[in-house]
C-alpha cells in the first residue's frame, strides 16, 4: 500500500497531464507562460480572494509575505509549535524571532488562549516588538481563525495563514487560504494538491501587497507598467528568484479540477471511513469541528501513551502498510533555535503529540478494503 497513492492519481488522470506537459514543451514558454496565470485566475476564484501569485514552493511563499510586511530583527512571530518547519523557518530567516505557541490537543492546530497569553508575554517584556501571526491549517484543518483574528485585531499583529496543508479546507463555507491578511499554500506533490517537483502560492485581497510580491517574486521587478518590456530588467528592490514552472501549473490545471469535481470529497470519505473504523480503540481521533472542512493532507491518530510507537510501525509495515510519524520535535526543540529566545516555549500539548502521534495512508484513491485492512492491522498492533 502507498502512504498516498500518487502513481494511482497519475494514472487516472494521465492522459489530461501528459498533455498539458507535452504542450509546454512544444510551446517553450517554460518560464511565467499562459498556464501559470490561468491557474492564478482559477484558484483565487475558488479560494475567494482578488489576487493569487504563484511562486517557486510553499517555504518561498511564506518568505516573501513575511518580506512584504518587513518582518525583520526585533519582531517577534507568534508559531504554532507543533508543526512543520518551513512556518518558523521563515520569519527566522527574515530576522525575525518565532515564539513558540501550544496547540490544542484535538485539532492540532494553536491554541488561541495560548497564543493570546505569549502575545501578552512578549509586550509585558518589551524585548520584542509583536508583528505577525503565523497560523498553520495542520493536516488540513482550518485553525480557529474566529478567535485568532480577534486576537490579531486586538493586539494589532498581521496574521499569516500558513494553509500548506490546508488547501481545500472551509470554515462555514468559507475557503482555506482566504483567512490571512496573507494567505500561503504549497503545491509539494504530496500535500492535498500537489503538482510534480516544487510549488507554492500567496494569497491577498490587498492590491498593494500583491504588487509588491509580484515583485519580490522576480528579482524586485517594477511593476508599475506591466506593458513595458524591459521593465523585468528595471529593479527597484532586492527580491527573490520564486515563479512556479509553467509546467508545473499546466500539471496543476488538470490536478485542480479533478480535486474540485471528487478527490477533496473522496479524500473526506475515506477520512470518515477511518473515524468510523478506529472509534472504541482507544486512540484519540482528529477532532473536527462543527462548521470546519478539513482537506485531510492527513490522517493522525494519538496512540496510547503506554504503546510503543516503534513497534506499531514495524508491526504495520511487516504486512505493507506504510505510516509516519507527524512530527517528532516540537519546534521549539529544534537544533537551529538552541541558545535563541525561541527555545525558550511552555508546550506540554505539543511535547506529548510529538511523542504520540501517527499518520495513516491516506489519499482519494483509497478504497473501503484498503481502510479496513490499516483499521483491522492497527487494532492488532495497539493490543
Ligand atoms: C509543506 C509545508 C510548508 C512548505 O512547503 P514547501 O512547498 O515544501 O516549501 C510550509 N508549511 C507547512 C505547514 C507545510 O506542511
């Protein structure tokens, strides 16, 4: 069994990607062709917000939002702990200092009182100016953006959605990636949308912002007069090398379609199937809430603490079913932040999912067999 099956996805989607692939190849316009603007026009219509700038990967796109805002040395980032590195990463590499927030133990995703209390922290304390939040739709779940906008709004901080994870997702039928001042995805091929080698996107209903990431995104272009051909060729700041291949959004094209016609409802099936399988266990479930939508980019349980996690991976992969461990490290326990501020974080929640969780194969393309057998074998492995 594949974790997720993305050669299955190929091969039913083959004939509209190779394609889309040998057309780009043919036309040559590798480099910011027709594909990759009618694939900003697409997503930003179904996501729901006025501009959608593709760029080289989902860790470019938080970057260049934080550069947008000019997050920098002094200002502080509020993160979730519990989530992949590329969300802390990036104000870091800006200069910036990330302070590590608990999330809750049912959604995974940071918990707002948590995040209000560090917010507090840090302006009692005066060493840091507070700027931004960084919240993460982990596993494709929405965060709370009800209560972390109030937040943001009280405290005046600008709030990144991180929706790497997230594209698909929906709060009361409004989509992920339309919940942050600036909103990011990545098109990594395993995530819920996935193209083939490296992609991202930034999301704003901000024209002014998006003019300035469209910028930073081509060596700090001008793009006051998007008519002139050598305007490329004038920069008026220093910006970044970050475009999606034309390649890549003409696989996207049809990859996009088929996750609104049936995977993104697929992939919540076979979710269900495995809720519905795995209740009475013992393993603590994902939790989602009334009104959220989740993309399910995954499927993770908490096992026992009393169960050796090891074990039950081994014991799993002995009859081929793959399983991983989403993640192991709380952030603020990374190496690159030993001796910074940002080690210095009060994440219990974080620190037992690390030491609990698994992640279960999981794709559109799973069948009800497929699900049972993972159900049927977990049962055994926790006993
Ligand atoms: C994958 C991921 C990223 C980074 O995306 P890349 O395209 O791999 O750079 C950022 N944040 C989260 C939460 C992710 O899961």
């Amino acid at each position: 069994m594949q974790f997720r099956d993305l050669p299955k996805q190929y091969e039913v989607l083959k004939s509209q990607i190779d394609a889309k692939m040998l057309s780009v190849a043919a036309s040559a316009h590798f480099i910011s062709g027709p594909e990759v603007k009618e694939l900003e026009i697409a997503i930003a219509e179904y996501v729901g917000v006025k501009h959608c700038i593709t760029c080289a990967n989902g860790t470019d796109a938080i970057t260049i939002a934080m550069r947008a805002w000019g997050v920098g040395k002094g200002d502080a980032v509020f993160v979730p702990d519990f989530t992949f590195f590329s969300s802390g990463e990036c104000p870091a590499d800006e200069g910036a200092t990330p302070i590590y927030v608990d999330v809750d133990s049912g959604t995974y995703n940071i918990d707002p009182v948590k995040l209000e209390e560090a917010i507090q922290k840090v302006v009692a304390e005066g060493k840091y100016n507070a700027k931004a939040v960084v919240a993460v739709d982990l596993f494709g779940l929405p965060a709370d953006y009800p209560a972390i906008k109030e937040i943001c709004k009280k405290y005046n901080l600008l709030l990144l959605e991180d929706g790497a994870q997230g594209f698909g997702g929906s709060i009361d039928g409004k989509m992920a990636c339309s919940f942050g001042d600036i909103s990011t995805t990545s098109f990594f091929p395993a995530k819920p949308l996935g193209c083939y080698g490296d992609g991202g996107a930034i999301f704003t209903d901000n024209d002014e912002w998006a003019d300035l990431i469209r910028s930073i995104c081509v060596h700090g272009k001008d793009t006051s007069n998007p008519n002139d051909p050598n305007a490329k060729y004038y920069n008026i700041r220093i910006g970044k090398n970050s475009r999606l291949d034309t390649i890549q959004a003409a696989i996207l094209l049809p990859k996009f379609k088929a996750f609104v016609d049936y995977e993104l409802s697929d992939v919540n099936k076979v979710a269900d199937w495995y809720t519905e399988g795995l209740k009475d266990t013992g393993l603590v479930l994902p939790e989602v809430i009334e009104g959220y939508y989740s993309s399910w980019a995954q499927y993770t349980v908490q096992l026992p603490a009393d169960v050796d996690r090891k074990e039950v991976q081994t014991k799993l992969k002995a009859v081929g079913i793959p399983s991983m461990v989403y993640y192991a490290k709380p952030m603020h326990l990374q190496g690159a932040f030993k001796g910074t501020d940002s080690a210095n974080a009060d994440c219990p929640v974080t620190e037992k999912l690390c030491a609990t969780v698994l992640s279960l194969p999981l794709d559109p393309y799973k069948s009800k067999e497929d699900v049972n057998l993972v159900v049927s074998e977990l049962k055994k492995a926790i006993r």
